[in-house]
C-alpha cells in the first residue's frame, strides 16, 4: 500500500499544473483593479507622491521597487511615443535620482520577499522585465543576486534601432533574491516585470533551530540503535 501510495504521488507531482509566473504591468495597482496615476514622460521632473513605485506590491505579490530616491516611477509612456512603443500601454517605469526626480539612466532595484511574512526575504528561479520599443541602439542590463548580495548573473541585450523591437531581458538562475536593470543610455523605461514562483528564505534563527532538530534527532536514533551490554 505504502509503495503504491508513493507511486500515486509522484504521478500526481508530474501531472500537477506548474504555478504560474507573477507579471506585473503596472497599469494597475495590487488591487488590479485602480489605475497607477502616471507622471508624463519628463525625465527630470519631480515624482509625484501618486506616481512612486516602492513597496505596492509586496504584501501581494511579495516584491518591491527602488531607484535613487528610494522608489521608482510610473511614467505614462503613450503620449511623445505611441502605443506601439510600450509593450503593455500606457505605463512603464523609470528609475529616480536622489533627489526625487525621474532618471531613466539610473538602475532599478526589485528584491522578493514572503507574502506570508514580509520581514522573510524570498527567492525565485526566473525573472523577466522588457524595455520600452522606441529603439536609440542603448544597452539593456538584468542583473541577479543571490540572498547574501552575490552576483549569480547577469544578461545584456542591445535594443536595436527597430522601432518597435525593444529588449527583452530574461534570466533562470536558482536564488534570485533580487535583480537590478537598467541601461547605459538614458533613455529606456521598463515593462511587464514577471517572476517564478517565490520561496521564503528561513531566517537565521530557524536555520540554527533546524539544524539543533536533525542533531538531536540522530542522536536519538543512535541511542535507540546502540546494542544492549551483557
């Protein structure tokens, strides 16, 4: 019965559905329901407090955002570029400088973490973001770190000077604890961000309280293995 348990389970683990990946459009707010209030298209322009991406999304999606200031901004695209030159119209979103204002040559910072528990960093094996369509010849950059801040890879793509071709920037690494993206122009927004499933990562303290468990543990089953003395 056990083995036939087992093996009912491992054809239900091959069969079951993989958990789809998150995207995000930004077009939306985590409700995916009431529109981001877009800044213009002003690179150098103060942010406005509507238009400033930071951690929106991490209750229910368990991801933030940062840039220069601390946060990113949702910028409406269309308008000066056209539908066909944002992959998802009208939003995208542009990094900041330090002082507040949008900086399209400034890199943005998005890290996971747990739903369950927001303090808990997560992980995930694949990330993806697109840049914008209007083609210059820039050099898009997505870069993947690991939980302790550790490069575990990183991809470049050239936008090319097709209008409506754009980078599409993609990395499947186990780990990703964070990615980094930005470009060596100053001019590419980015879209669509979508991630793998997410894995919470133990704190500390658990892992210390794991490993006393699986001491303690054959230690017990030492004692229970050792043979009784005539």
């Amino acid at each position: 019965m056990t083995r036939a348990f087992l093996a009912a389970s491992a054809v239900l683990a091959l069969t079951a559905p993989a958990a789809a990946n998150t995207v995000i459009t930004f077009e939306t707010q985590a409700d995916g329901v009431t529109p981001f209030p877009a800044m213009s298209n002003s690179p150098g322009a103060a942010v406005p407090a509507g238009s400033q991406l930071s951690n929106q999304f991490l209750a229910t999606n368990g991801v933030t955002f940062s840039s220069g200031a601390g946060y990113v901004a949702v910028v409406d695209h269309v308008p000066g570029c056209g539908a066909t030159c944002t992959p998802t119209p009208p939003n995208i979103i542009g990094g900041t400088a330090a002082n507040g204002t949008l900086s399209y040559s400034t890199p943005i910072t998005a890290a996971f973490f747990s739903t369950a528990n927001t303090s808990l960093k997560a992980t995930t094996g694949f990330v993806r973001v697109l840049g914008d369509k209007f083609p210059d010849g820039s050099i898009a950059t997505l870069e993947a770190y690991g939980v302790g801040g550790n490069l575990l890879g990183s991809v470049s793509v050239n936008e090319g000077n097709v209008f409506g071709q754009g980078a599409d920037l993609s990395l499947s690494l186990a780990g990703i604890q964070s990615v980094r993206f930005y470009s060596n122009g100053a001019t590419i927004g980015f879209d669509n961000f979508e991630f793998g499933e997410l894995s919470a990562v133990p704190e500390p303290a658990s892992w210390a309280l794991m490993i006393a468990g699986f001491a303690m543990t054959g230690l017990g089953v030492r004692r229970r293995a050792r043979p009784a003395i005539a």
